[in-house]
C-alpha cells in the first residue's frame, strides 16, 4: 500500500522492451552454461572476458 502512490505504471512500449531484454539475457546465461563457459569483469574499464 506504502509503494502504490510512488509507483507509476509503465507504458506498453516499455514493458515489452524490458520482456524482450529480460528474454535476451536469460537466452544468453543458459547458452553459456551449456556451453561450460564463465563471464567475468578482466579490469576496471569493464570489459568482459568469457573462458
């Protein structure tokens, strides 16, 4: 009840956009993991190393 006034709905728009995302990321954990592979941060420019 607290959240209800600070909460705003999102447009459709949005919401599709953040699903699809959302669809996107899991795809790509679950073909790592199949894959046996591993991402990790290299250095602090925050480049991604997969191994």
């Amino acid at each position: 009840l607290f959240n209800e006034g600070y909460t705003r709905s999102l447009s459709y728009l949005k919401q599709y956009r953040i699903r699809k995302d959302i669809k996107l990321i899991h795809s790509i954990r679950r073909k790592l993991r199949q894959a046996h592979r591993i991402i990790r941060v290299t250095d602090k420019s925050g480049v991604f190393h997969v191994g």
